[in-house]
C-alpha cells in the first residue's frame, strides 16, 4: 500500500526501483519470463508421460503411533519387527485392506 502511493506521489522513486529489480533478476529468470509458454509445455509433456506410464505421484499414509494397538479389521495383521530403544522391537499392524489403519506401538 505504501509502495503504491510513493509512486503515485514520486514517478521517479517507481522508476529507480523498477530499474534495481531488473538488474537483480537472473538472465535465466528473464528467460522464462519473456516465456512461459514453454514451461507450461514443458510440464505438459512431463505430466502425460507419467501418466501414459502409469506411474504417477502416489501418497502414502504415515503410522499411528499408540501405546496399544488393535486389530481393527479383517485386513488387519500384527507384525513384530526390530527396533526400540530396550531392543524388543515394535508391533505393527498392517492392514491389506485400508491404508489408514496402520499403526505402530510405541511405548
């Protein structure tokens, strides 16, 4: 807001600025502002070769992390592996049928 009005008060304080940020600017930046269209068709041809592939950007869920987990459906199984600071390892459950019910014991 200020910046606007100090030039709409003071013309040459607006050009001063203008002239700083041009000569900050990379060559490389004023490239791909001069076009921007072959970014765009850049990512373009990116996107649907990861799509023609089929192997796109999947999520993946994290764990609960809780002091006693559950089995919380027919998918469900528990899993002992190594880990822990006492060395006992951790249980999981992993479930085959919804990703949101792995958990992990934690204490």
């Amino acid at each position: 807001m200020f910046l606007r009005t100090a030039r709409m008060v003071f013309p040459a304080f607006a050009r001063v600025q203008s002239t700083q940020l041009a000569g900050a600017r990379c060559f490389a930046s004023m490239q791909m502002a001069k076009r921007p269209t072959l970014a765009l068709m850049e990512r373009a041809k990116e996107s649907a070769n990861l799509g023609a592939s089929g192997k796109g950007a999947e999520q993946v869920r994290g764990m609960k992390v809780r002091s006693s987990v559950k089995k919380l459906c027919e998918g469900c199984k528990s899993v002992r592996r190594k880990g822990g600071k006492s060395g006992k390892g951790h249980v999981y459950i992993i479930c085959s049928l919804n990703p949101k019910h792995k958990q992990r014991q934690g204490k």
